[in-house]
C-alpha cells in the first residue's frame, strides 16, 4: 500500500464535501508529474492524506483512501468547462483521475506550521522549499506521523 496526499482549497472542495458526497472524481490535476503518480502508481486502497491548501493556516484535514484507480479525465473535453484541454481526446486522453472516498476526518487538524516544526517530519516532501504539487508521495513513516500528530493510528482510521 501506498501513501499519498492531496491538496484541495476548502472553498472548492473541502473534507466535509467529501463526507458528505460519499466519493469523488479527483479531476482538473493538469501537472504531468501528478497525473502519472495518479495514472500508474495510486491504487485501490492507498490513503491518503487531505490538505487544505490556500487557507490559513494549511491542514491536513483528514484521511481518504483511492476507490478507483485511474482512468480518463473526462473533465478535459468539456469545452466549456475550466479545465477544458483540447489537445485530449477520448481516443488519446492526455490527463487522468481518480476516486477517492472519505475514511476518517482529524478532530484536531494538522497545520502546516505544526507539520514543520516536527523533526520527525523532516524530508517530508510538502516541507521542501518550492513543493507546489497537489498530488504527491507520503512515506509510510510521515504519514504515520501526522497521524500521530491528529490523536491518532493506522488501527483508529481502519477500525
């Protein structure tokens, strides 16, 4: 299994839209490098991190998990929709998504703050300088961290 953590602006969708939408496409990811983690690496049953970004302060806000591994970002043929490319087809789809579902909200969120003045969070890659990636790898023993930093455990998310 695999970690990951994705970002989302609270005021675009935020974790309790997830919770109450039950499950979501992942779409509008037009970064190549996110779009092959999310195309070739993401798995059924990989979790996943939810930040907030652009909010202040940054969070991590819960944890999801993928339902659907990748497939065609359909929202990329949507002439009038705003993530429209028209260099993808349905025969040649240039960008990918994928289905996460909802696994477990933090009662006590994990600021960005907080996740930097962690040392055990050292090397983390949304801590490096200059990260902007809203789809990126977590190690298994970062993520286990901020999970230790929300209150909680691999056996609380999955009970």
């Amino acid at each position: 299994m695999n970690c990951w953590l994705m970002k989302s602006e609270p005021h675009v969708y935020p974790y309790e839209q997830l919770v109450e939408d039950g499950q979501t496409h992942w779409d509008g990811v037009r970064n190549y490098q996110a779009r092959n983690m999310m195309r070739d690496a993401m798995k059924v049953d990989d979790l996943v991190l939810f930040y907030h970004s652009n909010t202040k302060p940054p969070h991590v806000a819960g944890v999801a998990k993928v339902v659907n591994e990748g497939y065609p970002d359909f929202t990329s043929w949507d002439a009038d929709g705003h993530y429209f490319d028209p260099k993808s087809t349905p025969e040649h789809p240039r960008w990918f998504m994928i289905d996460i579902a909802p696994v477990l909200g933090f009662d006590t969120i994990v600021t960005l703050p907080a996740m930097k003045a962690n040392p055990s969070l050292e090397g983390m890659p949304l801590l490096r300088k200059g990260q902007r990636l809203s789809v990126q790898p977590v190690d298994e023993v970062y993520f286990d961290e901020v999970l230790a930093m929300a209150g909680l455990s691999r056996a609380t998310i999955n009970e």
